[in-house]
C-alpha cells in the first residue's frame, strides 16, 4: 500500500471521528447543566428534562434513516450538510431565550446528529481493508469512549466556571473544522453516484417511523414519572408505540424502496448481532445510571468524587479498544466478546456484595472490570455484525445497530429507574417489621443513639425523636443498598442471557473481502 493511501485513510479517521465525538459529547454534557438551565430559563423540573429527551427521540427518529438518506442525497453532501445542522443548532441552543426554543433547537441538533456515528462507522469499515477493520473500529471506539468521559467533567466545568451556554458554543470551532476536513478528505463511493432519481420517497415510512420512536422514547423517559400503566398517557403512547411500530414493518416490507431496509435482518449473524448490542447497551447504560446515583444518595459523594469512580474504568476501555482492535486481525471475534460479556457479568457480580461501608477502591476496581469487558464487546461485536453487510447496505446496518444500542440503553434505564423504586419500596417493608420496641438489637441501637444526642446537649424528649429519625434513615439507606444490589444482579445475569446467541454469529474472514467487497 502507498504512503498516499496509508496518509489518505488516516485522515478519513480523523475527519469521521470528529463529528462523531462531537455528536458523543453532547449527548452527555448537558445532563449536569440541567439545574442551571433550569433557573436560567425558569422552567420546572418536569419541563427541563425535555432538553435530553427532545435531543434522545429526533436522534431516534433519524438513526435507522441514515442509509436511505446518504443514497437520496450522496453521503458526503450528507454528512457535511449534518455537520453544518449541527453546528448551527449548537449556537443557536446556547442562544435561546427560552425553554421552548432551546428545546427547537435541540430537536434540531439531535436529528442532525443521529447520523452522524453511523455515517462515520460505515465510512470506516469502507476506508480500512477486511483484516484492520477490528483496528479501525477500536480507534473510532477510543473516539466514542472520550465522550462519555470527558462530557460530564467538561460540562460542569463549563457551567460552573463560565455558563450552561458555552456547553453548546464549544461545538463551534470542531464543527468548522471537522466540515473543511469533510470537504477536502471524504469522497462517495461508486455505488453512491449512481442517479436517486427513481428512488421513491416513502412518506409512509417516514411518518410511522418519525411517530413509532417519538412515543417509544417517551414511554420509556416519562414511565416510571407517571407510574406506567396505571397513567392513560403511558397507556395511549404504549398504544401508539405498538401500532405505529407494526405498520411501519409492514409498510417497509412492501415497499421498493424502503426508508429502513428491514430484510437486513434475514441475515441470522446480523440479527444475533443487533439482539446482544441491545442487551449490552441495557446493561450499559442502566449501570452507568446506577453506580453514580448510589455513591451520592447513598454513601455521600459528590458529584465530583462520583465521576473519580467512574473514570478509571473509561481510562481502561480507552487503553484495552486498540489491544484487541490490533488482536481482531487475527484471532475470532467471537471469542473475545465472550470474555467482554463474562467480564462485564463478574462486574456486575462484584458490585452486587457492596455494602455501605466500603472505601473508594472498593467501588472503584469493578468499574474497572466491567471497562475492561466493555472493551472487549464493542469492538469485536461492530465488526463482527457488520462483517456480512454489502457496501451498498453498510449506511442502513450501522444505522440500525446504533439504533438498537441507544434503545437499549433507553429501556435499561427505565427498568433499572422503576426497579429501583419498587425494590426499595419492597425491603423498606421487610426491614421495618424487625424495627420495633421489642427487638433487643433494635433497643440498643436505639439507646446508643439517644445517650449518644443527650450527651451532646439534646433534651431527651427531643433526643427520642430525632433518635428515631436516624433510625429510619438507616433503614432506608439500608434498603437502598438492598434495592441497588438486586438490580445489580439482575444486569449481570443480562450479560450472561445472551452468550449463546454468539453461536449465531458469523466469523469474518480476514483474508478476503467477503460482501463488503461485494
């Protein structure tokens, strides 16, 4: 190979890599400027959260559509028309004068950036040769990896030391860049100059999906607010969701030129691939949700000493992704997602035996384990699932596969968020019926406490209800700790569920070029 080419194809890298982690970080930087936003623009705590979940549902909307976008349009007008969207979106979201308009705004910047990762993904596996595609998709993972970890630190930076605004306005300068990049370095593939003309615009399609994602994605952020199905509202866009989702296959199906190519998943690899990228983005996501919430509700860290816990577990991801990008040339991927998921299960295994009395390292090092594993998922499943594809159906597989990923990680969070109530409500139950007068364990405590708040110049009538007071709220941590230890457990038997759907998944050569090539 030239060093033209070798020089070419890292550029290309570079140039994809930096819209998507863009797209990635800005997934993740607003969430801990909500409360600022929310005085800014005064707005309730309700109202506020449609700031993420606006951007959440158009980047639903918009995933699964990539592929048939790039052909109607030519894929490099695409994305650098996406990159342009994007950057606009991002100096107008910081320039909002009021919710309404910032959360315009965002509907806008997350429809223009649901094609971003896909586009960038599909671009890689064309750009690199069948044996460094491992190679090429932990280098676009290490991209991937930065945002999660760099986004929340950055964001509360941001919104601390200058305003929630300039969260938004930091897109400007990559934007710019990443679009004269785009212009000088990404070219259309053959198959994608061919004419559009006779490509029919299925409004159908668009519709349903556009209505089919829009509710999903409410049901699942808006579910456990309104108590699930015990709310008419869940119920009518559970409704919805249904219908809407059954006639967008059936139109898909029978149409010639459909805007999501559903027959993809005739291809058993394929969809054995996509089934374990939903499971994994569950666990994932619900994980990330939950390890952070129990050291600050629980155990009374800061959002700060938080975040200390889970980075050295995206510090691991980081350093193992080009370890096994380098050992996918050669050896089965599908040996090495089957470590990835016995790891992230032994993660998820470790942190269901904390306790409310461990130190740092404590929680620190299964992070650790589960960055580790994570490592060896992602890399090896997105080559592995996408090795069987065409060229000309790359754009609508990695459409589809970040698609279920991110719906993945939707309904992981809903479920862990209602798991977490019901099970606290649940050993709140058990443990209160040992707390009473005449449990002897229960009485000592009880009279620790209250000499314990007399000896500190409390009287004892007050002393007896404020004793009484910390007893409950030892209950309650407790049972906290018992809810989040469950669900802790149930994550890791997820990551087991589906180690033999890797059965169905098929090895890809690294020798030829298979139907990539095709």
């Amino acid at each position: 190979m030239s060093t033209d080419k070798i020089i070419n194809k890292w550029l290309i890298t570079i140039t994809v890599m930096l819209p998507a982690i863009m797209e990635i970080i800005d997934t993740s930087v607003a969430n801990v400027a909500l409360p600022h936003m929310q005085g800014s623009l005064n707005a309730g705590t309700d109202e506020v959260t449609w700031v993420l979940t606006s951007y959440l549902v158009a980047n639903a909307v918009v995933l699964p559509m990539t592929g048939w976008l790039s052909r109607l349009f030519g894929r490099k007008r695409f994305l650098m028309t996406c990159i342009v969207l994007f950057t606009l979106a991002s100096l107008l979201c910081g320039a909002s004068p009021n919710l309404a308009a910032l959360i315009f705004f965002r509907v806008l910047q997350g429809a223009a950036g649901g094609a971003l990762i896909p586009i960038s993904q599909a671009i890689l596996m064309e750009t690199f040769p069948p044996h460094q595609r491992g190679m090429a998709m932990a280098i676009f993972g290490v991209g991937a990896m930065f945002g999660p970890i760099v986004g929340p630190a950055l964001g509360g930076w941001i919104t601390d030391n200058m305003s929630w605004r300039w969260i938004f306005y930091i897109n400007l300068p990559i934007g710019i860049i990443a679009m004269i990049m785009c212009a000088f370095f990404i070219f259309d593939p053959d198959y994608l100059r061919q004419k559009t003309s006779a490509l029919k615009i299925d409004y159908w399609g668009i519709f349903l999906l556009v209505v089919s994602m829009g509710s999903l994605q409410v049901v699942l952020d808006k579910g456990q607010q309104e108590d699930w199905f015990n709310s008419p509202f869940i119920i009518t866009f559970s409704i919805i969701t249904v219908v809407s989702l059954i006639a967008l296959i059936w139109v898909e199906l029978i149409h010639k030129h459909p805007i999501i190519n559903l027959r993809l998943f005739k291809n058993v690899s394929f969809s054995a691939g996509n089934l374990i990228m939903f499971v994994v983005g569950f666990a994932l996501y619900s994980s990330i949700m939950l390890i952070p919430l129990f050291l600050q509700t629980l155990m009374g860290y800061s959002a700060t000493n938080a975040g200390m816990v889970m980075a050295p577990g995206g510090v691991a991801t980081l350093i193992t992704m080009p370890l096994v990008g380098a050992a996918l040339a050669s050896r089965d991927g599908r040996k090495i997602i089957f470590f990835g998921l016995l790891l992230g299960a032994s993660s998820m295994f470790i942190m269901q035996g904390l306790n409310l009395q461990g130190a740092f390292w404590n929680y620190t090092w299964p992070r650790i384990v589960l960055g580790f594993g994570l490592a060896m998922i992602f890399v090896p499943l997105t080559t592995v699932t996408l090795a069987s594809i065409s060229r000309e159906e790359m754009g609508n597989a990695t459409g589809m596969f970040s698609l279920l990923r991110n719906i993945g990680g939707s309904v992981g969070i809903a479920i862990a968020a209602t798991l977490l109530t019901r099970y606290q409500q649940f050993y709140q139950t058990s443990l209160v019926a040992n707390v009473n007068p005449y449990n002897p364990i229960w009485q000592m405590r009880f009279e620790s406490l209250k000499q314990a708040l007399v000896s500190k110049g409390i009287v004892a009538s007050q002393a007896d209800s404020k004793a009484l007071g910390m007893m409950y709220g030892a209950v309650r941590q407790q049972a906290g700790a018992l809810a989040f230890n469950r669900i802790f457990f149930i994550i890791g038997l997820a990551f087991l569920l589906v180690i033999p759907l890797l059965f169905l998944l098929k090895r890809p050569s690294h020798t030829e070029g298979g139907s990539m090539d095709g």
